[in-house]
C-alpha cells in the first residue's frame, strides 16, 4: 500500500510540474470571422452587408467600424462605402458592362481583397405567353422567349418570373368588399438541356439557372412554366414580368449553393451544402450582374 501511494505521489508531483499558467487578458482580440455580401448593378443603388459569423443559437451582428472601399478599376474611380445601420454600409459607385471592380476591407486589424467583373446586359428579343398541357403539371401557364447570346464571353445566367396579382376580400357571401395589389416570385420549372445540365435546380422552384454552354454566340428560344396554378378564386394576373440576369460564375456558384444549402437544411437525412464564395480569408461573396426584364400584360 505504501508502494501504490508513493507512486500517486509521484504521478501528481510530476503532472502539476508540467502545467503553464497564461496570463488572461479580458480584452485580448479574438479570431473573429466576417461575413460580407454584396451584388452590385448598373440600374441600381449599392450596399454592403457586413456580418459576424454566429453559431446557429446567436443572432446576427452586423459589424459598424469597417472600412470599405470600391474602386472601378477600368475608370480608375474610388468609393467609400459608410456604415448606415445594422452592419450595411452604402456609397455611390457608377459602374458598366465590363467594369472591372475591386473590394478592399479593413476590420479587425484585418484586410480583405476581392475582384469582380460587370457582365454584358442580357438581351431578350421577344417573350410570349400561352395556355397548354405540360404532362407532369397538367394544364398551366407557359411562356416562351427569345435569348441573344454573346460569342465573346461565357455567360450565367438566373430565370425568374414575378406575377403581379389584384387579390380580392370577399365577405361570407362572395362578394368583393376590398382589394389590392401584390409582387410574388412564381414557382416555375423547365426542360430545356440548358436547365437539366444543371443539377442544382433540382433545389429550388422559384429560378432557373444555366449557362451558355449548349448555344454560345447564339440566339436560342427558351421554354419554362408554372408549376401551380396562376389564377386563383380570390385573385386575378395582371402582369408577368421575366428577370434575367447574367451573373458572373462566382455569383452564379453562389446562388446554386444557396438553393442547395436552403433545401437540404430542411431535411434530417442531409448535411448542408457549404456556401460558395470568392472572399479570401472571409465568407461571402463580392459580385455583380446584369439584367433585362420582359413584361406580359394581361
């Protein structure tokens, strides 16, 4: 017994002679990540959303003390990007097809590159809509346009259709007492080769993303429909407006891994798909894109 005693003795003697206390230092900086998103357009106003990465139990943080800058390297334009609110920072930078831009962030004793080029504006030529059978949904709406490609570069792009409805209130007779308008983003589906190379789609029912892959340089006709009913008994179409936009292959990577991280975070069975970005060091994504829109009224 003294034997067994001596040797715990020993055993605790020699494990406290190999522990280091460290100094703590309440305010020492911890490796903090950020996370920023931005897509820049030609037609529209630009901002930044400039995040904390949470865990999953947190909520999200928006971070105010950056500095942001956007410089148009093609016109040798700079611009500073000012916090406003909430971890989204906004400033005026005029940009065009074919720009090339660069993002430069400094935060947390930190800097953060990113490049990104401004696509051509798609152009569609001419759109219509018609009434048919599609045998996996049954009697719906399809729609039908025409897509001017350019030889020059290659080409991403994001289908979507906005449905603009008069909704009604009907009291318990049926009668119309009050209505009003709405935007919706519609489900829609189409077979096009250019839609089932893509085996992301199969993640999402409100867009359509392909590339130029199959008609390079081309003019092609696309087809795709809705997957649920248009017209419903308390509300009447009053527009179709199709949005097409040309994405650079980062933006268009990310949008694919954001429909496929959405879907399979609903499911128990599947892990969800990491989220592409082009951010060294950082999570996000720093892009822009282009688009044409092709209204149908009813």
């Amino acid at each position: 017994m003294k034997l067994f005693g001596l040797i715990g003795v020993s055993i605790l003697l020699t494990f406290t002679s190999c522990v280091k206390e460290l100094d703590y230092y309440n305010n020492q900086k911890l490796d903090v990540k950020a996370s920023l998103h931005t897509f820049l357009n030609p037609d529209s106003t630009s901002s930044i959303e400039l995040n904390r990465v949470v865990n999953i139990t947190e909520n999200i943080t928006g971070i105010d003390d950056a500095v942001i800058e956007i410089t148009n390297v093609t016109n040798s334009v700079k611009s500073n990007f000012l916090h406003s609110k909430d971890g989204t920072y906004s400033g005026v930078i005029k940009i065009a097809s074919n720009d090339i831009l660069t993002l430069n962030v400094q935060w947390n004793d930190q800097q953060y590159f990113a490049q990104t080029i401004v696509p051509n504006k798609p152009l569609i030529d001419t759109a219509f809509s018609e009434l048919n059978f599609v045998g996996s949904v049954g009697y719906t709406r399809l729609f039908n346009f025409t897509l001017k490609d350019l030889a020059a570069s290659n080409d991403f792009y994001r289908l979507y259709l906005m449905t603009k409805k008069m909704v009604y209130t009907l009291n318990t007779n049926n009668a119309i007492i009050d209505s009003n308008i709405i935007w919706e983003k519609s489900s829609i589906s189409g077979e096009e080769i250019g839609f089932i190379r893509n085996s992301y789609n199969t993640y999402s029912t409100k867009e359509l993303l392909f590339s130029d892959e199959s008609f390079n340089g081309l003019t092609s006709s696309f087809v795709f429909y809705l997957t649920k009913p248009d017209n419903e008994s308390n509300s009447k179409v009053i527009q179709h407006r199709i949005v097409l936009e040309n994405l650079p292959v980062e933006l268009f990577d990310y949008y694919n891994s954001r429909n496929a991280h959405l879907w399979q975070q609903s499911s128990i069975t599947q892990n969800p798909t990491p989220l592409s970005g082009n951010i060294p060091k950082m999570y996000g994504v720093f892009s822009a894109y282009n688009l044409t829109e092709y209204l149908l009224n009813y």
